[in-house]
C-alpha cells in the first residue's frame, strides 16, 4: 500500500480535517502499525519491497520531513510503500472477515497482473 491510499483513508474518515490534523493522524496510525509490527515501511525495487532498516521514530522523522518537502502535495510513489507483516495480514483479513467486507480470499499481493503500484509492479487479489 501506498502512502497516498492511506491519506486517501484518512481524508475520506474525517473530511474537511486540515493538513495538520491529518498528518498527526496518519503518522500516529503508523507508529502504533510499526510498534504491534503489523507493517513493515520501505520501498518497492525492481527486486520487490525493501524495507527501510531503521527505528520507528527514524522512519516516521523521514516520513514526515519527506512529506512536508512536497507541501503536502503526496502523489503515490512520493514518500514510501508500506507492507503488512504476516500477523498484520492474519488480523486484517480477521477483521474484513468479521466485517463482512470480502469473501474469504486472503489479502492481495504485490504482483504483474492488476491494480498500480509506485514501481508499475501490480496489487492483485491473491487467490
């Protein structure tokens, strides 16, 4: 996932917070993803996602500094690609299953085959 889904959540929950509020926000969600080691931040390669190999507050000074350099103007691809970890999607696909939002697939993955990526690489439903 993409920074930029994220903000997209994030505006879509709270519509009309400013650019201030959301940002607090979303750098709050990501550290307690990071700290519960539900996610994993980094980049997508051509070899697939790297992960950034640095403390939480480092990645979250980064992304912040990063953010604030493009005026908060965050297209996908500007800033980092974030992954679950294996227990991150056990939970996730628990709650879209509690949820009732999808069937019982397991969460997508990066691939070749559909939906964008910051690297042309493709997200598709893993099946």
């Amino acid at each position: 996932m993409d920074l930029r889904q994220v903000l997209d959540i994030a505006d879509r929950s709270a519509p009309g917070r400013d650019g201030d509020h959301t940002m607090a926000a979303v750098l709050q969600l990501l550290d307690r993803l990071l700290t519960d080691e539900l996610i994993r931040i980094g980049d997508v390669t051509d070899t697939g996602f790297a992960p950034w190999p640095m403390s939480t507050d480092s990645i979250l000074v980064r992304i912040r500094a990063t953010w604030l350099a493009l005026d908060c103007r965050v297209s996908p691809g500007d800033v980092c690609w974030i992954e679950a970890t294996s227990r991150g999607r056990l939970i996730g696909q628990e709650v879209l299953e509690r949820c009732d939002i999808m069937d019982a697939r397991p969460l997508g993955s990066v691939d070749s085959h559909a939906g964008a990526s910051p690297t042309g690489r493709r997200w598709r439903q893993a099946t």
